[in-house]
C-alpha cells in the first residue's frame, strides 16, 4: 500500500464526511480516459465524472498540451489592471456560445462564488436602478447552489444545512417548482406578492442535481422566466452542473428558449482539470453598473480570479466541443442510460427511475446505507457514488458502450442485491 495513505488520512479532514465513522478512501493514483487508477492497482470505471466535471474524460491530450504550454508562458497573473490572451479569448467565445446577449464575463474559481457574484450582481443592479428594496432570492425546493453562507440559504430547507445554520443565514424565499398550472398560479402570487422584495430568482434549469437528481421539462422553465419578465424580477440560471452539454444541448435554458439574465457556470467548464467558474450576465445587467459614480461597480474580485491555466484549460475544453461530436455521445449516452436503467423500476426499494441527457437517476425508498452502497460499487470495478436517497450515473461523455453497461449493470446488480435485503 502507500505509505502517505495512513500517515496523511492523520491529516486530512474530507468533505461531507463524519471522520470518526466512515470507510477509509480509496487512493488514486493516476486517472486517464474513463478510468481511475488505484494505489492497490485496481481500476474503477467513473460512473459520476468527478462531481460532474470531467465531461472528456481524464487527461485528455488536447487539455494536458494547452495547461502545459500556458504553465511555460504565464500560469498566473492577477486581474485586476492587467488581463491575458487566455481570459480573453475565452470571454469571447463564452460570449458566442451563450444565447442571447448574455456577454459579459466574470471569472471565479469555485461554483459556490459565481453563484454569490451573481447575487451581488441581481441585488446592486436594483440599487443602481434605485431600486434598493429588491433584495432577497426567490429559490425552489430541492435546490442546490452551493455550500458558502450565501448559497446554503438557497438551498432546500429540508435536504440543506438550514437546521445547522438557521440564525446566521439570510432569509430567503423558497417556492415550489411551477410545474403545473396550479403551481405556476401560486409562482405568479408569489412573486406578484414580493416584486418590490425580491430581485431575482435562481434555478437549476431542468435538472436540479445535488438536491437529488429532480427533473423538469422546459415548460416549466420557461413559464419561471415568463413570469419573471412580468414581475421585473431577474432569472439567474444555475448551469453549474447542466452546463456545457450535460442535458444534451451546450447549455439547458436553450431547450426552453430561455435567456436568463444571469447564468452561473463552472464544474465541465475546464473539463475537470482546473478550478474555473463564471458568472455572465446580459447586457441590460452589465448597463446598470455603468456610471460616474465608483460606487455603482461590482465590487468583487477572488485573487485567483481568471486563473490563466484554468483559462487556457476552459478554451482547449471548448474546442473539443467542436473537435469531437460532444453532443452525439450524450445523445447516445442518454438512449443507453434509459433502456438499461429501465429494469430498476422494477425492483423493491426503488421508487423512480429518470434520465436527461448523461444523467441517469434511479430513487430509492427505505433505509439506505450510503456506505455499504459505495463499498459493493468499488467491489464491482466502478465509481459510483449515491447521494441522498439517489443512486445517479453522470459518466464523462466519451464513455463507450460497453463500459457504460459496466455501469448500468453494476446498478442494477447493486439493487438487486439491495432488494433481496429490504424486509
Ligand atoms: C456544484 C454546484 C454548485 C457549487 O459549486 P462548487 O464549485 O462546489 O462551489 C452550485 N450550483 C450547482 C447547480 C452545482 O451543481
């Protein structure tokens, strides 16, 4: 075994993880392709892509080449008062990509911090308006934006940190997704009722990922931004985790047609090599900060910011979205992920079975040990890692047929033995 494995565990303190309980991890040691490299010298197939990121798979040439030349020439340089080709070039080609006037761009480096930068945006661009009343956050059950102060309150009361925190959180606005007429009448109220309250509202467009894998169709989506423009509320859009292909288009709001106003973006964003995100508005948003007054800018400013090789790590990404039929394979990976997911539904302990995309989700009811699961899935060869009361597949997009089985099948047998255990 390694020998920085016990001595380090004696120093690491790891996320979402109760330290005196659970099963020590797993040591990887190198990553290439779909598949993970352990120290005992096992490989496991990625059935979930890095927490969603490593949409080519793991060290793809093409991104390894473009960090290693930025790392030559320029791996870091604040900025602000000085910008570089990298960041650029990205911004621009963000800029192409987005639909509508969606155009101006502002780098972070973690999902949790855009998602904040776009708070801060909504409620200033109010105040600049002199509308300094619109101020709190409209967010929807089973939502997910983030684990920092400012998202956790966004976050579902139930599922989220509310209980651990409640008293040092600001107070937000939950709502109910509008997915039928009676729920879009009740947004309507909602929002009818606070407008001079609430500057925006934030959704995860079609698929609401870490608050379990819920879905939704794109009426739905844009029944929330219609009623947003009649509200003069603003819609910032949460494609951390759609972004860039997951769901099957570039991005989710463009099977609703929806251009919100503010779109948050990171996790595939470099493709899982570099910590990178972006908060980009429209223009009418960037509009509202242009003044004589100093004070009516965005004061932000993360100091890794822009990170060049995280830059140059996004714009080789981006070109493997054209160099590589991207789209097709999800397209595929959606088809297969649907016909062999489909006999889940007919085990015990399993409630739901739901695909989008290269997402697929099966529900589970009843006691469900998180661990013991975990454990059976590294038994079988893959990395598939149920949250909640979900067992999800979320594999990168070049994964071929066979090793897609590998984890459908590993699910399905996982479940089956599961069922054999339910009383
Ligand atoms: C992961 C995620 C975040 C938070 O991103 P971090 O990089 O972990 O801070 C926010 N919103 C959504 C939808 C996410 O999936």
């Amino acid at each position: 075994m390694s020998d920085w494995l016990t001595p380090g565990l004696a120093h690491l303190w790891l996320p979402y993880t109760q330290m005196k309980t659970a099963p020590t991890p797993l040591a990887v040691v190198s990553s290439q392709g779909v598949r993970l490299k352990l120290a005992d010298g096992r490989e496991l197939v990625d059935g979930i892509s890095s927490w969603w990121t490593a949409c080519h798979g793991y060290s793809h040439p093409h991104i390894r080449a473009a960090v290693e030349a930025q790392l030559a020439t320029l791996p870091h340089v604040m900025f602000a008062g000085l910008v570089h080709e990298p960041a650029a070039r990205l911004a621009m080609r963000l800029a192409a990509l987005l639909p509508g006037d969606l155009d101006r761009v502002f780098f972070t480096e973690s999902g949790s911090v855009a998602v904040e930068v776009a708070l801060k945006m909504a409620i200033q661009y109010w105040r600049n308006k002199g509308r300094a009343g619109k101020q709190r956050i409209v967010y929807f059950r089973h939502g997910y934006h983030g684990d920092t102060f400012a998202t956790m309150a966004l976050c579902d009361p139930e599922e989220g940190m509310h209980t651990l925190f409640a008293g040092s959180m600001p107070d937000q606005i939950m709502a109910e997704l509008p997915t039928d007429e009676n729920l879009r009448r009740a947004f309507d109220l909602l929002l009818d009722t606070h407008a001079e309250r609430i500057a925006a509202v934030i959704v995860e467009p079609l698929v609401q990922g870490a608050g379990g894998m819920q879905m939704h169709d794109a009426e739905t989506l844009a029944s929330i931004a219609e009623a947003c423009r009649r509200h003069e509320v603003l819609l910032i859009a949460d494609e951390i985790m759609t972004g860039f292909g997951r769901t099957g288009r570039m991005f989710a709001c463009e099977e609703a047609n929806v251009v919100p106003d503010i779109i948050c973006l990171s996790k595939a964003l470099t493709g899982g090599t570099l910590p990178l995100a972006t908060t980009v508005a429209r223009r009418h948003v960037f509009e509202a900060f242009l003044a004589d007054d100093p004070g009516a800018a965005l004061m932000h400013g993360p100091t890794y910011m822009a990170n060049a090789l995280a830059c140059a790590a996004a714009n080789a990404s981006l070109d493997l979205f054209t160099s590589e039929p991207r789209l097709v394979q999800v397209a595929a990976i959606e088809a297969q992920l649907a016909t062999e997911l489909a006999p889940c539904r007919e085990l015990q302990g399993v409630t739901d079975v739901r695909v989008k995309g290269a997402i697929g989700a099966v529900e589970l009811c009843g006691k469900i040990d998180l661990d013991g699961l975990r454990r059976r899935f590294a038994e079988l060869g893959v990395w598939v890692r149920p949250f909640g009361k979900v067992v999800y597949l979320m594999p990168p997009f070049v994964i071929d047929a066979d090793d897609l089985s590998l984890l459908t099948g590993a699910v399905y047998r996982v479940l089956t033995e599961r069922a054999a255990s339910l009383p």
